[in-house]
C-alpha cells in the first residue's frame, strides 16, 4: 500500500525554515546519505534556490553544479552567475555546450531534450545516481495546462513527476511542491544573484501564454482569486496514483500475456480484446518498448492505431519497429530481426540460434526389434548442469514453439531414419513438407497455424542434404517411408538468452 501523503502544491507563503524543511523531505524520501548528485545550475532564480536550499538541507551531498549552454542566445551573463553560486557553496561546478537541433517537435522541446541528455551524461561521468532540477508547483501547473491543450491521457495529467528514472540516474525535482513565488521570495532575502531568461517573457512561447492567460482564466472559472495551482497539482498527483496503478496492472498482464520468440513480441488478440482498452493499450506499450528498449513517443494515438490493426494489417511504429496482425496474434520486431542462417547440424550435436536464445539439440535414438524408435517422454523442467549429452536428457529447459505454432511435436521429434547432412536455416520459398495429407507448403502452414508474420524469418526449418525440410518447429515433420533402422531425436532447448522485458524496467 502506498504511503499515504498530502496531494498538490504546499500553500503559498511559507517561510524560509518551512521552505528549507520541505526541500529537505523531498530529499530524504529519494536521496541515500552521503551521494553524489548533479545540481542543474542555469543561473536563475530557480536553480539558485535550489541549489542553496539543498546545500542547506542536506550538507552531507556531495554537490556538483552542472551548467548547459545551449548556444540559442547570449549566455555569457548566466554562466558567470551560475559559476559563482559553485564557488560560493564549494561544490563542484562544469559547463556543458550543446547543439540544439529542431526534429520537428518544436526548438524548446529540443532545447529540454540536449539538455537532459548533458547532464545525464555528467552525472554518468561523476558517478552520480541523481541530477536535481528546479522545477515548481507553477511550473507543473503551467505542464499541465499545456499537456490538456494537446489532448494528453493520464500521464499527460500527471505533468511532472517529482522524480523519474533517466537511463543509469533519477531526476528529482526538489521544489516541485513549492510556490515560485515563495522560491523566488527565498532568492531575494538571501540577497543572491540571479538571471532573468528573456524567453520567459516571450509571448510567443506557449508557457508564457499558459501562465499569463490559461491560469488565470481557470483561477476565475474556480471562483478563487486567481491562483489556480493548488488545484491543478492535485490533479496531477492524483492522475499520477491513478497512471501508476494501470500501469503496474498492465505490467502483470504483459507477462502473462506477452510470449517473446528471439527479438520478437507477440500477444493474442482475443487476449487484448479482453482487456479494458487502458489495460490493452498499456500492454501494447510494454509490448512495443520490449522490441524497442525504450518508450518513448509511444503515444496514445499510436498505441491505438496498433489496437486498430485489422487482420491482415501491418504498420510501423517509432524507432523503425514493424508490426503485423495475423492468425490471432499482433507480433513486433525490431528493424534488424532479420533471418536465421543457415548452420550445418551435427548429429550428435548441439548448434546455437542465438537469434532466438535457444539451440537444437540431437542425437540418436534407440529402436526396438521392429525397428520402432523408443522415444522417453522429455521431461519439461530445468535440469541440473550434470545432464546433458548425447542418450541423456537434454540441458534445458526445452524451448517453447513460436507463438501461433502447435501442430506437431513442439518439443522433439524423432525422425524416421538419420538424414544425412542436416542444416537449420530460415525458410525458403517453395519450401514444402511432406506430411500425412500430402506435401503441403511451409508458408501456407505457417498462415494456417496463425504464425505471426514479424517472427517468420526466425522460425527454425531442419532440411536435409537435398535441402528438404524434415522439421519445423511446432509446425510439422516430414513423415517416413518405413521403418526406423537409425532415428534422430531433435529438440529445441532454451539457453537463457533473451531481451528484456518492458516489465522488468
């Protein structure tokens, strides 16, 4: 259960002992003893606060000022400042240049996206878990007026967290329950220097905008005088709970739902469709950032066009994935999937596909006086590191059909006399099987069975030395023309090797 606390911005008007306690709250409940972090410094009134009250607040931090020229305008006045407040602390203090490039999401977006990613990389390169920024409760008022205009879900509600993991550190906004105004009525009394952006008073900017015309429009709707934050940052928190709780719900059905094939994602849609569409939609995320490693710019309208995929349908997502609707299932992989090579298959012998984590395994098989293979029953479970070789049960666990593929065999298969010059491959076009109803084409089988298109290509087919395939996966074996003289057993076996889950994120 999670611990309860008091939701939206602190009220306005606290004084200096109370502004210092909350900041050190904020540190406590995120920040171990004696860390190192990195202190976003830009000079302002924002960040000179911060970094005083944190200095103050928890004197045992190891501090390090981070400070990021974006080259967007003349800075030279707001490096010395920023340079300053290091010095005057005697805490550590760099500089970062970045080059801001505009990819279509608008100059500021970019500006915060160089940004974060510079001091991501200093706190990596100082060894430090956490970079402090000096975000307010206006500022996430101010988030989530403008999130609302763009028709955000939840987490768009949710605005700014108070702290998110980044890669290998945590973001942690200190202030963000405090008022600016008392955060700046803090900057004042201690008679520190600040800088003032001139973009901030850019009517062009749309949180300039936010500020001077959405809050108070919403602070006069309210009845109030004006100050619309309170309210507004208990919805976040609020929408925030909420955002958490249908993630951690989606996050135990993707891993009872989502099957992993190699580098491939797949779920079925009768699954899916039996979700409530926020559920669906949040295993679709996970199921997407898996294949991706990330997920970011997986928004509502994307996740959605997948839920959308008629049978048959295919699209592409962020980040170059591909994803297909088929025989019940909605499958995703990565751009570079690619094929499984071809690899000649020792008998006995064991050949890895590190493509999909997993090896085939063979060896020869027992017959009886009639020629009959006697085939003991594999077991299912994990073997210990002594078994193994050839006559023993395998290492293991045995590995999984594809999804969609249940036809035949999954798990072994004992082929009736040992082929000669057995190779594992990806399949061919005109590959056919030869079984009880007569020779039937792989690609057709796959269709039949409901193989997802995305994983196709890393679908394992043993083919003879004429190049015939013997056996696929949960998919089918060749059938024999006689008795067994000299049988090989074949299986698949897991070698632990597999991508993440978004899950385990």
């Amino acid at each position: 259960m999670a611990t309860p606390h008091t939701v939206g911005a602190l009220p306005a008007g606290l004084r200096r002992q109370e502004i210092v306690s909350a900041v050190r709250e904020a540190l406590d409940a995120a920040v171990v003893p004696g860390a190192t972090c990195v202190v976003a410094l830009s000079g302002g009134p924002d960040s000179t606060a911060l970094v005083h009250l944190t200095a103050e607040a928890r004197p045992d931090l190891r501090l390090h000022a981070v400070h990021v020229r974006h080259g967007l305008r003349e800075d030279l006045s707001d490096a010395r400042v920023a340079a300053h407040h290091a010095a005057a602390l005697g805490i550590g203090h760099s500089e970062r240049r970045v080059r801001v490039r505009d990819t279509g999401a608008g100059l500021e977006a970019a500006a915060r996206d160089s940004r974060y990613a510079a001091l991501r990389e200093a706190a990596t390169g100082l060894g430090a878990g956490w970079v402090l920024v000096g975000h307010t409760a206006d500022d996430r008022a101010e988030t989530l007026v403008l999130n609302l205009s763009r028709g955000g879900g939840l987490r768009g509600l949710a605005a700014m967290a108070a702290r998110r993991p980044d890669g290998p550190v945590e973001v942690l906004r200190p202030l963000l329950r405090l008022r600016r105004r008392d955060v700046h009525a803090f900057v004042e009394g201690e008679g520190l220097r600040a800088v003032s952006d001139p973009t901030n008073r850019d009517p062009e900017q749309r949180r300039f905008r936010a500020r001077t015309r959405a809050l108070p429009a919403l602070g006069e709707l309210a009845g109030g005088p004006g100050d619309p934050v309170g309210a507004l940052t208990r919805l976040a928190d609020l929408a925030g709970d909420d955002a958490e709780a249908l993630d951690v719900l989606a996050a135990r059905h993707a891993r009872r739902l989502v099957h992993a094939w190699g580098p491939v994602r797949a779920v079925e849609v009768r699954a899916l469709g039996a979700l409530p569409r926020a559920l669906a939609a949040r295993v679709v995320r996970d199921l997407l950032a898996a294949v991706r490693g990330d997920s970011a710019g997986l928004d509502a309208e994307t996740l959605l066009g997948v839920l959308r995929l008629a049978p048959g349908g295919a699209r592409n997502v962020p980040g170059g994935v591909w994803v297909t609707c088929g025989g019940g299932w909605l499958a995703a992989a990565p751009p570079d999937a690619g094929e499984l090579p071809a690899r000649p298959v020792p008998v006995p012998g064991v050949t890895a596909l590190p493509e999909i984590g997993q090896a085939l395994h063979a060896d020869t098989a027992d017959v009886d006086d009639r020629g009959q293979g006697r085939l003991d029953r594999l077991d299912e479970r994990a073997w210990g590191p002594d078994a193994g070789g050839p006559g023993d049960q395998p290492p293991g666990p045995l590995g999984a059909p594809p999804p969609g593929a249940m036809r035949a065999p999954a798990r072994y298969v004992l082929l009736d006399d040992r082929p000669d010059g057995l190779v594992v491959r990806a399949r061919r076009p005109g590959d056919r099987l030869r079984l009880a109803g007569g020779r039937r084409k792989v690609a057709d089988l796959f269709v039949d069975l409901g193989v997802p298109r995305a994983l196709r290509g890393l679908v394992p087919v043993v083919a003879d030395a004429h190049d015939e395939p013997v056996w696929v996966p949960g998919v089918g074996r060749r059938m024999g023309d006689g008795p067994r003289r000299e049988p090989v057993r074949l299986w698949l076996a897991s070698t632990g090797r597999r991508l993440p889950d978004a899950t385990s994120r």
